[in-house]
C-alpha cells in the first residue's frame, strides 16, 4: 500500500489533472469535510459502481440460465489460474494471469460437465468437486507465495475500500488503478451483449429451440462462462469471493420485479450500484468490511424486493388475497338475504336482517366486518340502526349470484352426472368467478334454464325486476 | 511437545475425514452436497456473533453459534424456494453469499474493535487452522463423530431407503422429511465440526470428494461408506502430515487436495466405472467388428465366456 501511496503524493504534486476534482472540492466545501476523503470516496463509489454493472450484466444470464452456481465456482477456481501463472512463470503479470484466470475458468465449466457424464455423481456433487479442488489448489499456491504480491486476503475480501485511494496515471488522467481492467472488461461485456443480444436472449430461454434454429447453445454457454470469468477475475480484487453475491443477487432481484430481459438488466444494474455504494458506506462507518457489507445489502435489498415486488410480492399476494376474500364473503352475505327473502312468505318485500345476522352468513370471521362494510360502500346493502337490508342494486347482485349458484348446478347435473348432494359445494365456489358472458354461454347449453337441479326456480335479472 | 502437538492434530483431522465421509455419502447420494457448502458458509456470522455475545472462543460456544445460523441459512433456502419464483442455484447463491458477507463484515469488524483480545482473530476459521486444535477441541470432535455414527448406524436401513426410493420410503410408513431434517441436521453438524481445521470455504470438499471418488469402486452402499471414511481418513492424516513437512502450508486446502488425488485415481483406475476401463470396453466392442463386417451373428459374451480374443479365426 505504502509504495503507492508515496506514488499518488508523487503525481499529485506533478499535477497529474484528476478527472471531477473541482466538482469533488466544491462538494467537499458544502459538506464541509476534507476535500480527500470526499474524493477518495468519490473514486471508491465509482470502481465500485463500475464493478457493480460488470457483474450484474454477466449476473442476469447465470440466474436466467439457472447455472448461478457456476459463478459461485468461477469465483474460487478464478484464483487456481492465477496461482498456477504464477507458478510457471513466477511474476505477477496482469496480462497472463487474466488469461490463466479465464482459463480456469473455461476448465471449470468444461470439467464440471466432463465429471458429471463420465462419473456417478450428480451435476451439484461434480461442481463441488472442481472448484473446490481449484480453490484448494490456488490457496496452497498463494500461501507459498505470501512474499510476493498475491495477497490471500485481498482475494477473500477484496479491497474496495482502498480501491479510491489507489489513484495512477491513464491517458493523462489521474484515475484508480482498478479502472484499467474493470473498463476494459465492462466494453467486453457489453460487447457481448450487444453482438449476441438475440442469441443469448434465445439460448436463455428456450435453449432447444435455439439449437432447432440453427444457433450454438453450446458456443454460447462457453462464451458467457469466458465473460463471466473476465468479469470475475477483475471484480475479485474489488469484493474478493463476495463477487458471486454481485453476480447473483442484484441479478436475481431484479428477476423477481420485473419480466423483461431489458428491464432485468438495467434494474440489476441499479441495485449493484446502490449496493456497493451502501456497502461502502456502511463499511466506514462501522469500521468493517465493504465487501461483506456489500453482499448484505444485497440481502436487504433482495429482502424488500420479495415483500413489496408488485406482481409477485409476498405484500401485493397478501393483498390480492385478503381483497378476493372480502368479495367471496361479501357476495356470500348478498345471495344468502337472497335466498332469505324467497324463502319467506312475501317474496316480494325486502327482507329484513339485523348485522349479526349478516356477520353468520359472511361466515362470522375476521373478514365479516370488513365484508359488511364493502357491501354498504357499495349501497348494496341499506342500514337503519342495526338492521339490514337489500338495496335496489344488492338485489339485483344477489339475483345474480343466485342464478350463477343454480346455473352451475344445473350445468354439473345436465353433463356430469353428478348425485343432487354433490352439486352444491362446487357452485358455493364457482358463483364467485362466473359473470354475465358465462351465464349467457351456460344458459344457451343448458336443455332447460328456469329450474336447478333442485327445483328451484333460476332467477333470471333482466325479467325479474324490483317492487 | 510438537509430537504431540502433532498427534492431536492428526486424530482430529483423522476423526473428521471420517465423519465426513460417513454424512458426505449421503449428501452426494441425496443431491444435497452443495447444501453442506451452503451451511458452511451460513455458518461464518453466527460463529461471529456467538463470539460477540460470550467474549469466548471456547469451540463449543463458537460451533453451537456456527451450527444455529448454518441450520438458518439451511431453512432460508427452503423458505425462499417456498414463497419466490427462484431457481434452486440462485436461491442457494443467495444465501451463500450473503450469509458469507455477513460473516466477512462480522469477523472484519471483530479483528478491528478487539485488536487486543487473544482469539479475536476469527478471519482463520475461514481458510481453517487445524495447527491450533487442543486436546479439548479434539475431545469434542470425538463426541460429535461417535455421535454421528451411533445415529447413522442405527438409522442405517432408513437412510438408506430415502436415499434411494424417497416414495418407497415413505409408502413403508418412515416420515421422509423427518429423516430428511434429520440428515440435514447431521450434516450441519458435520460441517460445522470441520470449520476450525478446514474453514468455512472448504469444509464443503470433505462433504463431497471422498464419497464421489468411492462411488467408483462399488455399487454397495455400507462398502462406499467404509471407502469414503477411509479415504476422508486418510486424506486428513496426509494432508496434516504434508502441512508439517511443509512449514507454512495450510492444513486444509492440504486434505482437500489430497481427497482430490484420491478421487482422480478413482476415477481413472476404478475397475468398470475408470476411465481406463472404459476406454478398453471400447476396444473390447472394435473386436467385435469383423463378425459384423462379415454379416454373422455375433458371439454372446454368456456362451463364450469372456470378449472373443485377437487370434480367433473370422468364420
């Protein structure tokens, strides 16, 4: 660390131009804080961001392609073909160790399918066995190593907090080290998709159709698992093994918000960046990790996204649930003053009910109150005090309700077969899902439409008005 | 001093090859080997925060800590195979990961508030540290195995049913997901035993290794139990021994490796299922060819015992 350090101080004070230096002052000045640390957290946020997309763009197609767990691999097997550069050629070159990183990353996807068809095991068992032993490989390379600069802890955790400290001269400009390669690999990956948008889009997806059409479904898993290792092996000096939670979980959060490729991707985008930022920050003020925390913001983060998702959050479902329960009690509490009121000796007035009457018929739970309040908030149900009684449209719904119940039973009578006992319990489901145009199909099929099966008379809205 | 130093550090990693391969058969027969890298990995912050909440690095406390949030990254898998509509990979990415995270945060800001507490130093249970086991922790290790034994021992019949017929299992009045929970349970237990010496990172490799390369020799599941004991056994001892003739060589990725020469060898040599074998099945099948090039029936291995040899005459 030392040595670069004395370096930045070096090119500072050549006056290397740094690119948003005066914006990071100006900043710096409103916040009243030194101008460095404002910098310095403004470069962190940027390799951090940078990071962040790199990942979550390689990160949607191994959630889509269900092989999330090749990017768990990669990320441990990554350090095997560094190690094992190193070995040959004893130098820490960046060049050659990218390659050899991408190497074994290419050996892991290739190997792990190898074990899997010529040994015994199932695929999860033939993963764990290579890239552990690659881990396992490269740990005891790097630990022999220690004198140089292969760093065990930098490839744990990563160092995303010194990442904006790390300043070096590119082009002219005074920009963080990691830059020249994360830059690099994030044309590469975009690139990718850019050049095969459709083909990996389609492999994705339906993979069988792909190959039926003509396009390699294998040349293309191969080449995603070549940018998936790129991708890794430059965000690991960043978050270390924590890449995998960039890869993944942003990526997977974004799978659960939305159904389209486009959105998935620029929405994981988003949740990377926001996640290394907070990450970041959270780091500083606990004095801990930025990687770690990076993953668990993550974790939150794909936390809320599983309760408030609009379609298939765990909130909108319990949402849509409780709102169709009210309806079925509510439409309960309708056809049951229905049947009431025919019953009774003047068919013709309306009946009367007191409220915990209704509560019974709405089935007396926890929804009957807001079920008799939904009624009343429709003005298809009239109170005076405490009793009830059907308004003009209430009775019209209830008619309805009352001949979907008794069409339904006498469809199941007329083309099932069924004994009169069972024909009632199946309508009390169905009446709640059948409007106007299935009453319609229904009564054009039936022989007969004006009795149930039961004797009763078919309500029929349109004749039958209201006194 | 050091011989017996080394001594405890050889019955410990002896213990735990043994265990794990015992646990690791199932879990590779059950498709379940990644769910011991899931638990291993989840159980990093609880491990930390067990630490946090005793101020004690007395391996009972850290382990009982590393095995409840291990059993909880366990459950959240389930739960969010459950109630979301990702995949098995993803989900058990997620929770992987982000448990690890925790751990990483948990243990990063341990070592820089207690930087003058001995033992605060958690950052080596994730690469493992078999040199430092004590006689107690090797004790305790003991405990665990015979008690993992005892259990598969006496469940023997009933794992065995569920590893390879869940329905049958269940049909025949076991409860499959009792004995499933119990299964899990035990492998917990197993991984979490196996952090101090081989690490959060590469505990999963003991699960797993042993028992795929002892899949090659049979097709008997009490004698790929005993192989992968034995080979989980002897990896430990030789990878202990190769890290004390290796000063400064870790211990675990040492038995990770060498499990995984025992499972190249396997997988290569193993008579029927090696590579070798294969490639001369293949060879076997080529002589054949001049009975059907000659349009003839051609011989039934069972009426002529063994494949045709080179020098017999083509009809």
């Amino acid at each position: 660390m030392l040595p670069t350090l004395t370096n930045t101080v070096a090119l500072l004070a050549a006056r290397v131009p740094i690119p948003f230096e005066a914006q990071t002052t100006r900043l710096a000045e409103m916040l009243s804080l030194p101008a460095t640390d404002v910098q310095n957290a403004f470069w962190t946020i940027a390799v951090g961001a940078l990071c962040a997309v790199c990942c979550s763009l390689a990160g949607c197609f191994l959630v889509l392609r269900r092989i999330s767990l090749l990017g768990d691999a990669l990320s441990h097997s990554v350090l095997a073909g560094v190690a094992g550069v190193y070995l040959v050629t004893g130098r820490v070159d960046p060049i050659p160790m990218l390659l050899g990183a991408i190497a074994a990353g290419v050996v892991t996807a290739v190997m792990t399918q190898f074990i899997h068809k010529t040994a015994l095991v199932p695929e999860d068992s033939s993963i764990g066995i290579v890239f552990t032993s690659l881990f396992a490989f490269g740990v005891v390379v790097v630990s022999h190593a220690s004198h140089v600069h292969l760093d065990l802890d930098c490839v744990l955790f990563g160092d995303l907090s010194f990442a904006g400290i790390n300043l070096h001269p590119t082009f002219g400009w005074l920009v963080p080290e990691s830059f020249r390669t994360l830059v690099p690999t994030l044309i590469i990956t975009l690139l990718l998709l850019t050049i095969c948008w459709k083909e990996l889009r389609l492999t994705s997806f339906d993979p069988t159709l792909a190959v039926t059409l003509g396009f390699s479904a294998g040349l293309m898993h191969y080449l995603l698992t070549t940018v998936v290792a790129i991708v890794t092996v430059s965000a690991m000096e960043i978050v270390g093994l924590l890449v995998v939670a960039l890869l993944i979980v942003p990526a997977a959060t974004a799978r659960l918000l939305t159904d389209r490729l486009s959105t998935m991707l620029w929405l994981s985008c988003l949740i990377g960046v926001s996640c290394t930022t907070f990450g970041y920050f959270l780091a500083l003020r606990w004095n801990s990790s930025a990687a770690g925390l990076t993953a668990v913001v993550a974790g939150v983060e794909l936390l809320i996204a599983i309760v408030v998702s609009p379609k298939h959050g765990l909130l909108g479902r319990l949402v849509r649930t409780v709102r169709l329960r009210i309806r079925i009690c509510a439409e309960d509490v309708l056809a049951g003053l229905f049947r009431r009121q025919e019953r009774s000796d003047a068919p013709d007035t309306l009946v009367q009910a007191s409220l915990s009457e209704c509560h019974i018929l709405a089935g007396n739970g926890l929804l009957a109150g807001p079920a008799v309040r939904w009624l009343r908030t429709r003005h298809l149900l009239q109170q005076v005090g405490s009793v009830t009684s059907l308004s003009e449209s209430g009775l019209r719904y209830a008619q309805s309700m009352v001949r979907s119940h008794r069409l339904w039973e006498a469809y199941l009578q007329e083309n099932f077969n069924l004994p009169p006992d069972h024909l009632h319990d199946p309508a009390e489901a169905m009446e709640h899902f059948i409007g106007p145009g299935v009453q319609q199909q229904i009564t054009e099929e039936l022989s007969q439409s004006a009795e149930d099966p039961h004797g009763r008379a078919i309500p029929d809205v349109k004749k039958q008005g209201v006194n | 001093m050091f011989f017996s130093q080394t001594l405890i550090v050889l019955t410990g990693t002896l213990l735990l090859g043994i265990a794990s391969g015992m646990v690791g058969t199932f879990a590779v027969l059950r498709r379940r080997a990644l769910a011991g890298d899931v638990v291993a990995h989840a159980a990093l912050p609880g491990l930390c925060l067990a630490f946090l909440a005793f101020h004690s690095r007395s391996i009972i406390v850290l382990l009982t800590g590393a095995l409840l949030s291990g059993l909880l990254g366990a459950i959240s898998v389930s739960l969010l195979k459950r109630f979301t509509r990702l995949r098995d990979d993803a989900v058990q990415g997620i929770v992987l990961s982000v448990f690890y995270g925790g751990g990483i945060a948990l243990t990063r800001s341990i070592q820089n508030h207690y930087r003058d507490e001995p033992g605060a130093d958690l950052e080596s249970f994730i690469i493992g540290h078999a040199a430092t086991m004590m006689q107690g922790d090797v004790a305790q290790i003991a405990v665990v195995v015979a008690v993992t034994a005892s259990i598969v021992v006496l469940l023997f019949k009933e794992l065995k049913l569920l590893s390879f017929d869940e329905q049958f299992c269940q049909v025949q009045g076991w409860s499959a997901t009792g004995l499933d929970i119990l299964l899990m349970v035990l492998t917990a237990v197993t991984v979490v035993v196996g952090l101090p010496a081989v690490g959060v990172v590469l505990t999963a490799a003991l699960l797993i290794i042993p028992p795929a390369a002892a899949r090659f020799w049979t097709d008997r599941l009490s004698i790929m139990m005993m192989i992968a004991c034995a080979i989980g056994g002897v990896s430990g001892v030789t990878g202990t021994l190769l890290s004390a003739h290796f000063d400064g060589l870790p211990t675990g990725p040492l038995i990770v490796l060498t499990s995984t020469a025992f499972f190249i060898l396997s997988w290569i040599f193993a008579p029927h299922r090696g590579l070798l074998w294969k490639s001369r099945e293949v060879t076997d099948l080529e002589m054949y060819l001049p009975w059907v090039e000659a349009g003839d029936d051609v011989p039934h291995p069972s009426t002529n015992s063994g494949p045709p040899i080179a020098t017999q005459e083509v009809p």
